[in-house]
C-alpha cells in the first residue's frame, strides 16, 4: 500500500503485475456514518461507555475531516478520552471539545504526488482563466497545505509571460516586486505578496502572444538559419586598412541599409529576415497594451496586416 501515485512512485515492472486501486476521499455523509459507528459498537467502539457527542460537534467534525475517516475517528477519540465524565457519568462532547480535538481541516496534499500538481494546474488555470477568487482559493490550499512559496513564484514568473505577456508588460515587474518583497519578509506576512501577485495577474488582460518565439524556434531548428541579409552585416571601426577594402568589395559596403533614427518616426520599411523567409510568428491581440502594439505594426508594416 502506498499513498503515493503508484504510476509515478512505483517501479514499471511491479505496476504491470499490480492491480492498482485508487481510494477516493469519502463524502461528509460517509464520516458521519462512520463516526455514530464508533460511538454505537461495543466491541470496536464507545457503545459500551456513556458517550454523548452533540450534534454540531459531530459536523464539526465530519466537516474539518475533509473526507478522511482516519482524522474524523482520531479526533473523535481525543475528544471522549480527554473529556472528564460529568457528575452523571457521562462523557458530554460539546462543539467546544470538537473544537479542541481537531481545529483545522485535514488537507489532502502530497508535495510530489497528484494533489500538487493538480493544485498548480487549478491555481494557473484560475489565474490564466481571470477568476481571482478560484485563483486565492488554490493558493490558500497551497500555503495552508506547506507549499513552497518560492515554487508558486517561480510559477507566476512564468505565467507572466506566457499568459499575460505584453496585454499588461507590468505583470511580470509586479511579480518581480512580490518575490523580492517576499524575500525580505518571509512568512507569514509574506502571504500578502502572494497574493497580491496573484490577483494582479488574474484580473490582467491575458496574451499568449510570446508564444511566437517558439514558432520562430522551430522554424529554425526545422529549416535552419538563412544569411544575414547584406545591409545587416557588422560593418565595425575594426575593419581597416586592407582588411576594411577587402570587407567593403566583398559585401558591398552594406548598400542599402537606413538608419531608422534618420527618419522622422524613427521607422523605415526595410527587409531584416533573411531571404525565402517569411516570418508571420508574433501575433498581438486587439486588448490591453497589445492593442497599442498591434495599431504601432499595423501603421509601420502596411504590407504585412492581414
């Protein structure tokens, strides 16, 4: 038996000659069966002692077990093994004993395992998605459950970037700040940082738009790197003398090339891909500063908007 996910914990050739089972996290209504159970049978339970658990404790408890019948039974024998009987000899359970017995919910969370990368994946979801109430949820879950903070950072650097992008450029100068924030501050009121990163990114407008260098990357790794166009070659102060004649004949003085700054708006229509190279990666989106950004190409490449 293992709580881990035998898939990833467990070596191939065992798990090929296992059948695996996968406990699910019983239902409130489960615990509860469960618990009056323990307090009626005699031979494996309080049935034979004067046990008297009231109702609001027993959902306390049912509620704060978070489906483990394990948390819900254990809670339930601290309760009747730490309360001292009443003048009546019975074994009252009040909520406020509940309270005392198990005070927060039993969070199920393994660090390595499903829960966490289904937590990050809901959290990221949430965020990508524009929910900052599903995105705080997730992220309380992660804290409370002892995530690293740092990884749930590394996390929204990341989503900075690829989901946000330049619809909102400060997004990742603001995760930037809550990181090194966090860094002086710690926890537990590093938290705030967390969160307010968090919420910056959910409620910014989102862009995947930098995805574009990965279409770029594969049109280089699948067609390899064109030439340099001519006009675009270093033409450093090194090169003198016969070396500078030599590198003049040879490309031609770089003829063609214009200087962006010599013209009024600092732009001029020129080629920069390499021949036979088409380009058409980088796509902005007609929201946040990425509709400024759109408008800017639009009025330089006239030739290129679709």
């Amino acid at each position: 038996a293992t709580t881990e996910n035998p898939y990833f914990s467990v070596i191939a050739p065992l798990v090929s000659r296992s059948r695996v089972f996968q406990f699910k996290p019983l239902t409130d209504d489960d615990v509860e069966v469960i618990l009056r159970n323990a307090l009626a049978d005699g031979a494996r339970g309080y049935g034979t002692r004067n046990v008297l658990v009231d109702d609001d404790a027993v959902a306390h408890l049912v509620r704060t077990a978070g489906g483990d019948a394990r948390s819900a039974l254990n809670a339930l024998e601290l309760a009747v093994e730490s309360t001292t009987p009443g003048p009546n000899g019975i074994i009252h359970i009040s909520l406020a004993a509940a309270e005392d017995s198990i005070q927060q919910h039993a969070l199920r969370y393994d660090k390595s395992g499903d829960e966490h990368y289904d937590t990050i994946s809901a959290f990221i979801k949430s965020v990508r998605g524009g929910d900052p109430d599903a995105a705080l949820y997730w992220l309380a879950k992660m804290v409370s459950a002892g995530e690293d903070p740092r990884f749930i950072l590394r996390r929204l650097y990341i989503l900075a970037a690829e989901d946000i992008g330049l619809a909102d450029p400060t997004g990742v100068i603001v995760v930037n700040a809550c990181a090194q924030a966090f860094e002086w501050v710690g926890m537990p009121e590093g938290q705030y940082h967390l969160a307010m990163a968090t919420l910056y990114l959910a409620t910014a407008p989102k862009s995947n738009s930098v995805g574009a260098y990965w279409s770029a990357l594969a049109h280089v790794q699948e067609k390899g790197v064109g030439a340099v166009p001519v006009h675009l070659r270093d033409k450093s102060d090194v090169f003198r003398g016969a070396l500078a004649e030599h590198y003049r004949r040879t490309l031609g003085e770089h003829e063609g090339y214009q200087y962006p700054h010599a013209f009024p708006e600092g732009f001029v229509e020129q080629q920069y891909l390499p021949d036979g190279v088409e380009g058409g990666w980088f796509r902005p989106k007609k929201h946040g500063y990425e509709r400024q950004i759109s408008q800017r190409l639009a009025d330089w490449w006239k030739d290129r908007v679709d």
